[in-house]
C-alpha cells in the first residue's frame, strides 16, 4: 500500500486475508527504537515504515514492480509526530530509510521472502531495544498461535499452542524462529525469522493479533542493517516443512549483535568513590567483551560471566551466566554529570550500544 509505506498490507489465500490495516502501526512490517527515549509520559524515538497515529502515511521514495518481485524504499515517520515538532497532517520524517525486496521463493507454494536494508543516516545513537524487524499483525479470523516451544529444535517436535494475553505481551520460547496465527483448520499465515534470537512476543488487542520477533538492535551513527524473513501461507503442516527447509539452506551467521542492558548505575544517582557498573549481555556468537565509556572515552572490559539467572525469566531462551560488572573509581572526575555508558561486542564484531547513564 503505496499510501502507507508500501508497508505490507495483505496476505490472502482463497480470498481471505490474513494481515491486519486498521491503522498505520499495523501491517507486517518494521519500526524503529531507542531505549534512551521515553514511552511512558511522552512517546519518544519511533519511525514507522507505515505511518503515524493520525494516519499520515511514510513517503515512499522508490518503488520497482517485477513480475516475480517488488522493491521498495520507504523513509519512515515518528509515531508520535507531536513530540517532535508536528502533528496531525504534519508528520515528522525519521532517520532512517527501509529497503525491501520481497521475491516469490522458487519451489514453494505460498512462500514469500523479504529481504530488508535499513540504513540509519542519523549522527546520533539510538540505544539498543528489542526492535520491530519484522512485527506482524493480523486478523481475528486465524485467532489460534502455534509455535515450537521445546527442547529438541529442528527435529519435528510437537508443538506449542498459546492464548496471547490482552496486554502486550507475553515472551515465549521459540527456537525455531517462527511462529503462526491460524483458523480452526490450522490453516494462516507464519513468520520465520532466521536471524533472530530464540524468543518471541505476542498479545491480542481483539480486533488484532501481534508477533514479533526478538531482534535486539542500536542504532549508531550509519548504521545500516541487513536481514531475511520469509512469510508463509496456508495449513500451518505445510508452513514448517517449508520453514524447516529454508531453516537447512541458512549458511550466514545473524547480522543482530548481542541483546542486554546496563542496570547500575542509575540515571540521576549521585554516586562517589568507587561504584558499580553492571548488566547483562547475550549474544548468539557468545560474547567477546563488555567495555565502558564514561564521557564517551573507553576505561576497560568489564568482568563477563557474573550469574543472572533471572534474566530467563524475561526472556527463556537465555543463558544464566551473562552478567557483568565493573569497579568505577569516580575520583578520577570532577564534580557534575557524566555519562556512563557500556557497550557489547559479540564474537563476529558486532556492536551494541546499551542505554546511556547520567550520573552526578
């Protein structure tokens, strides 16, 4: 739908459509975060590859249709444009622009591939957050979730059913990186994201169903971020077949770096002496370090390894001993604010910036 984004609009089979277009936050699709930014008294950092809340769509800058294929290159607006200058009919455009190329998968029915680029132009950083790469909403008429939440991957286990909860959300185990909305003849739609870690989240707004899956991500200065997902339609059998199918034919490692957050110290806290940073961090191709940055000037590798076993609670895919910890000598700096930040970086290089602290 050229008018919100080319963000995807309809997947339909025998004249039914699955995907859900109430407003322009729905769709299948993909949204940007920042966990500096705050959503609770004010809704901060948020680019909508669709559109805004006041039904404003994102300007689509490119668009190519073949007749196997369709490229689009959307530069997404602010959610909530009046926090940052606009307002109803006046959209804010964001930092960013998403490339996609959706292709027809050769040798399967129903299966769609959707490559996505998304470059952040911006100088300034967007803190890592679980970002929206894709979300998929849906229709009431496939209400019933099925996902694989076992412990035996990729070997035809038997799966998982789930009522979404009405309040966003609820954090499920999938390893195998997908999930599906179906009829009462387990028949619907499935999203499979190869790149992604081994959790999703889901809830139910009556008139919609979401999915999402977990995909940490910051974006720093030039950012740009590649990725595959695959939807799929039609009974939910067919559907992992082909998913377990595509799932052999994956050769690359995930371009996501690792997920995490720095817990201590807090913003706003007036600290002295020597005081603690500490967090957790989790990635796929293991961790390499953790270092931190007061003033955006790197002191050292924090401690990696500390027990967080809570943090399955969260998300259950998840390791227990990725905390990490370091001694912070304050008398090193006068007196006023400094920040503190701490950023990880996996086994193949990848970087993730997690929140900034601003301490006294």
């Amino acid at each position: 739908l050229q008018a919100w984004g080319a963000a995807i609009t309809e997947v339909s089979l025998n004249g039914t459509n699955y995907v859900n277009s109430d407003d322009p936050g729905r769709q299948i699709q993909t949204s940007l975060w920042d966990y500096n930014a705050n959503y609770t008294t004010s809704w901060g950092y948020n680019p909508i590859e669709s559109g805004d809340q006041f039904f404003d769509g994102s300007p689509v800058l490119a668009s190519t249709l073949q007749p196997n294929s369709i490229y689009t290159k959307t530069q997404p607006i602010q959610w909530a444009p009046e926090n940052f200058g606009g307002g109803p009919g006046k959209p804010v455009l964001g930092d960013a622009y998403i490339e996609k190329w959706i292709t027809v998968v050769p040798g399967y029915n129903r299966v769609f591939k959707v490559h996505y680029k998304i470059t952040h132009f911006g100088t300034d950083t967007h803190a890592e957050a679980l970002q929206e790469l894709p979300v998929m909403y849906v229709n009431e008429n496939v209400p019933n979730f099925f996902y694989y939440g076992g412990s035996a991957p990729w070997t035809n286990g038997a799966l998982s059913q789930h009522v979404m909860p009405a309040n966003c959300c609820d954090m499920l185990y999938t390893p195998e990186q997908w999930g599906a909305y179906v009829d009462g003849n387990n028949t619907g739609i499935a999203l499979y994201t190869p790149q992604q870690f081994p959790d999703s989240k889901g809830f139910n707004a009556s008139s919609t169903l979401q999915f999402t899956p977990t995909c940490p991500y910051s974006w720093d200065p030039g950012a740009v971020l590649e990725f595959d997902t695959f939807i799929l339609a039609g009974p939910i059998t067919d559907s992992r077949t082909a998913i377990y199918a595509l799932h052999n034919q994956q050769t690359g490692q995930s371009s996501l770096p690792a997920m995490g957050y720095l817990d201590l110290p807090s913003t706003g806290s007036i600290v002295s002496g020597v005081t603690d940073v500490e967090g957790w961090a989790w990635a796929l191709s293991g961790i390499a370090s953790v270092d931190v940055f007061v003033d955006g000037n790197r002191l050292a590798a924090a401690n990696y390894g500390v027990s967080r076993p809570e943090i399955q609670l969260s998300f259950p895919g998840a390791p227990t001993s990725v905390g990490y910890h370091y001694s912070l000598n304050t008398a090193a700096y006068s007196n006023g604010i400094h920040t503190v930040v701490a950023k990880a970086t996996d086994k193949l290089g990848h970087v993730a910036t997690f929140p900034t602290r601003l301490v006294r």
